[in-house]
C-alpha cells in the first residue's frame, strides 16, 4: 500500500500511544495548530475511534497517518521509519495501572521500559533527537513534606509502574550525557489528569473497574456503579482524605505543545537541551471530597460515597510545583475544577459506555501484540457517535466553527448508528 507520507521538508511528529486518553486530546491540539502527525498505537487501551474524532475536533487541520504497531514490535516500528522521516517524538505508549504492574511487572518492565528502548534506537538510528516523554508524578514516591514538589526533589517510585518511568528517565539522562549538545529530550511529569475535551467527544475510557478518582466517580454518577469509596478518612489533610493535583486534561495536552515549542526554539538556536524535567501540575491540591462535592454540582445532585480503608501504597499529599513549567515552557493550567468536572461529565453523559466502534458495540480493548503494523490513513467523514444522552444536565458547548461543532457533530450521524446500552449497563463489580 502507498503510504500517504509527508514531503520531507515538513516536519512530521511521531506519536506513540497516541488513540489513548491523554494521546487523544494532544493530538486535538497539534492536529489544531497544523502538524503532520505519524501515530503508532497497539490499541490495547484504546480506540481507533478516538483518533476519528480528534481529527473531526480539530476540523480536519493537519494530518494523520495512523499505523497499529506495537512499539515492542521493533520489525514492525521500523518500517514506520522508513516511510517517514520524523522532525520529533512524542512518546505516550505504554501501560500506567499501578496495581496490575505489582502482579505483572515483567510484563510492564517490557512494555514501557523495552518499548521505550525501541523507539528511542530507532529515533537515535533515524537521527531524530528531539524527544518528549510521559513521566510521572509517581517517580517522586513518597513526597518529604507537604510542599509543592519541585522537579530536584528525590526519586523513588514506589511500585513497578513508578519504577518503570523512574528507569526510563535515567536511561533518557544518560543517552542525553552520551551525545552532548544533540538530544533535547523533555520528561514531562503529569500529576493527575482529569476531564475530557469540552466537546465531550472524546475522553477517557477505562477498561473494567476505573483505578482512578474520577473515572470512578464518573460511572457513579451515570449509574454504573453504586457508591464511591472513598479510601482513607484520616490523612493529614484538611477534611482527611487524599489530596492530589488535578489537572484538565486539555491543559496538560497543552503542556505538551509547549514542549514541543521549546525543542524548537533549542533547535532553531542552535542548542540543545540534554535531558529536562518539567512538572505538569496546577500547583493546586483538592482532596477526594472537593472532587466529590465539584462533581456532584456538575451532575446536579449529591453523589453517593462511603469512607473505606486506605489504599497501600497511597500517600495523603502530592501537589506538583508547577513554577519551572511556567518560567521555562511558558505554560500554565488554566481551567478550573469545575471545568475538569463539567466536562467529564459531558463526555460521560454523550459517551455512557465508553467509545462505540462502527459495528456498534463497545470499545474492543483486548490487546493484540502486532506482529506487523497496519496503515490506516484516517477518512475525514464522521463515525457513529452516540446520542443517548440520559440524564444531561449540560449544554453542549460552542465551539469557535460550525464544522467542528458538537451539534455538527451529532447531525453527520449514520443512520445505522447504534444506541449504547443504557446507564445500568455493563456492570462489573
Ligand atoms: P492510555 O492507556 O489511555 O494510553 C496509552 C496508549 O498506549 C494506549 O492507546 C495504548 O493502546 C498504547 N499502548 C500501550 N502499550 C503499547 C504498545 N506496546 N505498543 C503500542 N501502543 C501501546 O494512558 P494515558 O492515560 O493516555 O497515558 C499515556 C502515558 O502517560 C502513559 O505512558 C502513562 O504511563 C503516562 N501517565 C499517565 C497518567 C495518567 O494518570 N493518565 C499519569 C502519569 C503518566
Ligand atoms: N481514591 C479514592 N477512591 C477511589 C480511587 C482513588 O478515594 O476509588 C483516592 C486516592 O486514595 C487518592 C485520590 O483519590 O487520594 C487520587 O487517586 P488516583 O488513583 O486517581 O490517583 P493517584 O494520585 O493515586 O495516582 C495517579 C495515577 C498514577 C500516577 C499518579 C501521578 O494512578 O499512575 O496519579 O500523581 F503516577
């Protein structure tokens, strides 16, 4: 097959993991400023769907080649090499829960550590040098006071999960030592990313049992599942439960548009970065009972909740310094708590089962180690979207152009279109 690749002149992002939740809304906002995108996903927490509509969401701008490879397929990620010649990387891929890398580290040691090894060799082979990474608040560990962490704080992740980033990073610091003067790689580390893109086209889709506050939360409040459970009472902390720092979802996709701004910038003048974390917080902290108060106002009632055991592993306080972020990459979270809930709470509302493929069931989420990569050059007509909304309480948000509107959006509806489930649905417990 031909693939429709890039003129060499224009300068072509590859992004790994790019169909997942926060791959998606990032690549909304590079599509947005015009770049030439190359993803590569596996698929094994995602939908090609996503990719569909950050493409409708950033009205066709830019463009998308997306090839289903997995990363540790290095046969099958090399190819994609050679059909494209990449001015950077953003690289997403990999496997986050926390809980599964305790029963299956090799297997999460493989994915982020093994797979980050083959991206960066082809990069380096390639002689693309430019790199922005998915790091973690987690590799801080356990945090040494209740202040804001700084990006010189000391590492020390506490579980596999945490390790893996913590060992990517020192691996990237020391390819960066290894050639002064021609890597800039970037290691962002997220805190705790939330929401859904204001549309509420696209958001995040967990498989099974959310790990995570707010996905939970979110099901909880459509009807899913019962009750929150609240884990712990009696932290340190202001009313006793956890306080993390939530970040909107766009601002942190934002966040990596910054980073790539600054590579450019380094470039362009001739320079170049070596190795830099960045913080990508809010600098905020909210405990689990603001995120249950915020988002029971988006739903518009109380949502229901019981206090149980702490989680292990869980600390009481992580709250990023966000000031280097700031001072160095000119970004800034900008949306509010009630943005990051208002809109998960619309994707949840439009989306109550998640992603809807064509054939109108849910979300295949099976993974498939490729053996080969398939090319898909994304169409830009519109796919099924659910209409289903029950129990919205949100109006659909305008966007800047008809074209890319929600409600534009929901009109270019095939007729086969299948409704979800209703809210009950799909229990699992
Ligand atoms: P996600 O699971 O939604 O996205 C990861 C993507 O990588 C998915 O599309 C998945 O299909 C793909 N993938 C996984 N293994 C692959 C493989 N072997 N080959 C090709 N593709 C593969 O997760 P996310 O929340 O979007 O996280 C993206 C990155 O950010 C991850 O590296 C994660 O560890 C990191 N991170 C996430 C959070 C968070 O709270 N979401 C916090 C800190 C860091
Ligand atoms: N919590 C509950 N009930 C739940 C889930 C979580 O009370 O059902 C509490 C936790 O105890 C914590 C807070 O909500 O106080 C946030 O928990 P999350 O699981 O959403 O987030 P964590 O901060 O524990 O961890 C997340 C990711 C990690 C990542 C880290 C970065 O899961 O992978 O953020 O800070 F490293």
């Amino acid at each position: 097959m031909t693939v429709p690749s890039r003129p060499h002149d224009q300068e072509t992002i590859l992004v790994t993991g790019g169909a997942g939740f926060i791959g998606s809304h990032t690549v909304v906002e590079l599509l947005s400023l015009g770049k030439h995108l190359v993803i590569v996903d596996n698929l094994c927490n995602s939908s090609e769907e996503a990719l569909h509509r950050a493409k409708i969401l950033a009205n066709n701008n830019g463009s998308l080649v997306f090839h289903k490879a997995d990363i540790l397929d290095a046969i099958a990620l090399e190819r994609v090499f050679e059909q494209h010649k990449f001015s950077a990387c953003i690289h997403f891929a990999g496997l986050k829960a926390v809980g599964e890398s305790a029963q299956i580290p090799l297997g999460y040691y493989q994915t982020n550590v093994t797979g980050t090894l083959n991206v960066i060799q082809l990069l380096q082979k390639y002689n693309c040098r430019n790199f922005i990474f998915s790091s973690s608040a987690t590799v801080y560990g356990l945090p040494t006071s209740e202040a804001p962490i700084k990006e010189d704080a000391s590492i020390g992740a506490l579980n596999p999960y945490g390790r893996t980033k913590q060992y990517i990073e020192e691996i990237l610091q020391d390819i960066a030592v290894s050639e002064p003067n021609l890597w800039n790689i970037i290691l962002l580390r997220y805190f705790n990313p939330v929401g859904a893109h204001q549309s509420g086209i696209i958001g995040e889709d967990p498989n099974g049992i959310p790990n995570n506050l707010m996905p939970f939360v979110a099901q909880v409040a459509i009807g899913r599942r019962p009750v929150i459970s609240v884990f712990g009472d009696d932290y340190d902390t202001k009313d006793g439960t956890g306080v993390r720092d939530y970040i909107h979802i766009v601002d942190l996709a934002k966040g990596h548009v910054a980073a790539l701004n600054k590579i450019q910038s380094t470039v362009a003048a001739n320079s170049a970065l070596g190795c830099v974390p960045y913080n990508l917080g809010s600098g905020v902290g909210y405990s689990v009972m603001d995120m249950i108060h915020t988002m029971s106002k988006s739903v518009g009632r109380a949502l229901p909740y019981k206090a149980v055991a702490r989680r292990v592993g869980d600390v009481g306080s992580v709250i990023a310094d966000p000031s280097l972020s700031e001072r160095e990459l000119g970004w800034k979270a900008e949306k509010t708590l009630q943005d990051m809930c208002d809109d998960l709470w619309r994707w949840q509302t439009q989306n109550p089962d998640g992603y809807i493929t064509t054939s109108g069931t849910s979300t295949p989420t099976t993974p498939t180690p490729a053996s080969h990569s398939s090319i898909v050059t994304l169409p830009t007509t519109l796919l099924p979207i659910v209409t289903s909304v029950p129990k919205a309480t949100l109006k659909p948000i305008a966007l800047d152009t008809e074209a890319d509107s929600p409600a534009a959006f929901a009109m270019a509806l095939s007729p086969s279109s299948s409704p979800a489930p209703g809210p009950n649905a799909d229990i699992a417990f």
